[in-house]
C-alpha cells in the first residue's frame, strides 16, 4: 500500500509487524496460517503453494467453451469465506460460467495482494499478476474455457488486484469490476478498450470515495478509464433507492469497440460486498450483468 503504517500486536511473547489495514471487519488475526481454505486447488508458482477455490457449474457439460470468473477476496481474507459473502454460484449456474476465487498469499500474518509488477506499492515479493496468469493456464488445460471472456472482479484489496490485471494483463482479461476498492498509481501497458465498473460507498471508510494520501478517489480511478476508453464525458445518470439504499448509477458509453464505463453510488454506503439492491439486483448481479457484454474485442 502506499503508506503502510506499521503497528505491533503481542500474541504471547511474540510481536508481530502489520500492513496497514484496508479491509474492515475482514482481517484475520497474525496466526499462522493466516487463512484455511475448504478443497482448494493448489498451485506452485515461484516456489510457493499457491491456492484457489473453484466452482464447476452442473450446467457445465464441456461441449462448449464457458467464460472464467476470477473473484479476489479483501485484505486478512479467504478464499472460502468470501465465497459465501460475494457469492456468484446461482449465476454460474444459470448462465453458465466456472468461478474461480483466488487466495491471496501470507504477509506478516494477513492475506494480500500485490496488484503491482514486483517492487513499488507491493506489501510483499509475491508474484500475484502471474499467480492468476498460472491459474487460467491450470483452469483452461482441464476444461473447455472461452478464452475471450475472462473477468476479474474483487473487493476492497480484491479490487486494486482487478486493477491491477486490468492494467498487466489486459491480453487476458476481457472486463473488470471493482467492489469497494481503489486503483493504485501502477498503471501498465493496457492494450485493449477496457470495460470497467466501479461499485463504492460513500460513506467508506477504509478506501474513502473522495481519496486521500493513501488512495485515488473513486471519480479518479473512472476518469483514468474514461479517457483510456474515449468514452463520453458526461454520464446518463439514473437512481433507485427501493433495495435498501439510495444507490445511483452511471454510464460512461460509446467508447471504443463499444466498451463503457459505469458507475454504482451507494450513498452512505460503507466499506463492503454490497447487501443493497439496484432495480432489484444484487453486488453479484450487477457485477456479472456488466462484464458479461463484453469479450476481449469490446461489446458482443
């Protein structure tokens, strides 16, 4: 993270160093291990037992190519865990996807991850952007993968890591959605439009919507791709406030190859996987809704 505040906790006679906390009410205490993980998939990458979680649809019957949904858990989180909070299975099962919710790596006793090439605002040495390159390459060699619409999708330190593929990786991701989250000052090579939307609460406050000295704003990070994307300048603007919260939503479209920009505003909305409604979806809809338009080439 950009600042990292260091502070020390005694768990018996041990002192441990913390990164800063970006995931409130998600941080696991500095016991090892930091996370435990229900029939994981394993991977070794640079050396490490790597892990992810991942759903098969019953729909899914390998006669034809399906589309990958990469889900990143916060900071201190698990795989498993989150899986139940931001959970995406009804839909992987109607509309026919495989889900796959990447866990994040040990530092100082809490999960991460590094949404950066190795060196800069990393917390740590891992090597998460080809962490998640392994495990598309894993997942594509034992099922009949549509290699064109591969998202990533994440909350809070999750989405900083969607960034974070959006920005290294965009040969292999197709659309990204960021839940309570930010984008770091590492911004790569994209080589394609990018179709981006950005769900955040106003009233955050661990990533706060207007930024600070840690974090850009949320306006910030949708202007970068706004201008990436040539998409319009002025948004079409709708609300709703029937599903929990006052939640408003805008489009950023006619952008190139068709991709857009979008928006949803959870006024008062906190640091979370949203709970509220929008015209009667929910965070997973919405987040599905959105990338599902798109393939690597723009809008299908």
């Amino acid at each position: 993270m950009k600042k990292s505040i260091l502070y020390f906790t005694i768990l018996t006679t041990i002192i441990v160093s913390c990164s800063k906390d970006d995931e409130k009410g998600d941080v696991k205490s500095n016991l090892f291990p930091c996370y435990s993980n229900t029939n994981p998939n394993t991977i070794v990458h640079n050396n490490s037992n790597r892990e992810y979680v991942l759903y098969i649809p019953s729909s899914y019957d390998g006669t034809s190519s399906v589309p990958l949904m990469l889900n990143f858990h916060g900071f201190g989180g698990n795989a498993s865990s989150y899986m139940n909070t931001a959970d995406m299975r009804a839909l992987a099962e109607s509309d026919t996807f495989i889900l796959a919710y990447p866990q994040g790596s040990c530092s100082n006793g809490s999960s991460h991850w590094n949404p950066c090439p190795l060196g800069g605002d990393n917390k740590s040495t891992a090597d998460d952007i080809g962490f998640v390159e392994v495990i598309i390459n894993q997942i594509s060699s034992q099922y009949n993968l549509d290699n064109e619409r591969i998202y990533a999708a994440g909350y809070s330190n999750g989405g900083m890591m969607a960034y974070g593929l959006a920005n290294y990786k965009s040969n292999l991701i197709a659309a990204v959605a960021s839940v309570s989250g930010s984008m770091l000052d590492c911004i790569g090579p994209t080589n394609h439009p990018m179709p981006i939307v950005h769900l955040h609460g106003t009233s955050d406050g661990v990533i706060t919507y207007g930024g600070n000295s840690s974090y850009s704003s949320a306006q910030s990070t949708l202007d970068h791709w706004i201008n990436f994307n040539n998409t319009t300048t002025t948004p079409t603007i709708s609300s709703d406030n029937t599903g929990g919260m006052t939640i408003q939503h805008y489009v950023y479209d006619q952008g190139d190859s068709s991709v857009s920009v979008e928006h949803f505003k959870y006024i008062g909305g906190d640091h979370v996987w949203f709970n509220a409604t929008y015209q009667g979806n929910n965070t997973a809809e919405l987040v599905w809704n959105f990338v599902s338009q798109y393939d690597i080439n723009g809008l299908r």
